[in-house]
C-alpha cells in the first residue's frame, strides 16, 4: 500500500518530526533555504537562489538539504 496520498512512498510521514537548528548557523541555513524557495515557487528567484534549490532537491530530508544548502 502506498503512502497517505497517490504516489507516495509507504515511508512518507513516518517519524516525521520538524527539524531543529542546533545552532545560529543552520538556523541561518533554514532562513535562506526557505527564502530560496519561496522566491522560486513564486518566480521571483535569483539565479544563484535557482541554482541553490536545484543542488538541494534530490535531498530526501531537512538535515541532509542543509547539509548541502551549508556546504556549497
């Protein structure tokens, strides 16, 4: 069976707990990743945000797309 909803997988929401900043940097890190994709799913992105959000996509978790998002 699949997840909650059409499409996805059966591990979708399991554990699902919100990500917390251990520090001002990854909180920074947050701030700027959710910045980046507001302005790309509202068309008003800069390229380097654009590209910022595409280096990140094929993360499946938070902590690993800031891991990427800090280590660019």
């Amino acid at each position: 069976m699949a997840g909650r909803y059409a499409g996805e997988p059966e591990d979708a929401h399991r554990g699902q707990i919100a990500a917390t900043p251990s520090d001002p940097d990854e909180a920074r890190a947050d701030r700027e990743m959710a910045d980046a994709e507001r302005a790309v799913a509202l068309g008003t992105a800069s390229e380097e945000q654009r590209e910022a959000v595409d280096r990140i996509a094929h993360a499946r978790t938070h902590e690993e797309r800031r891991s990427l998002w800090m280590n660019a």
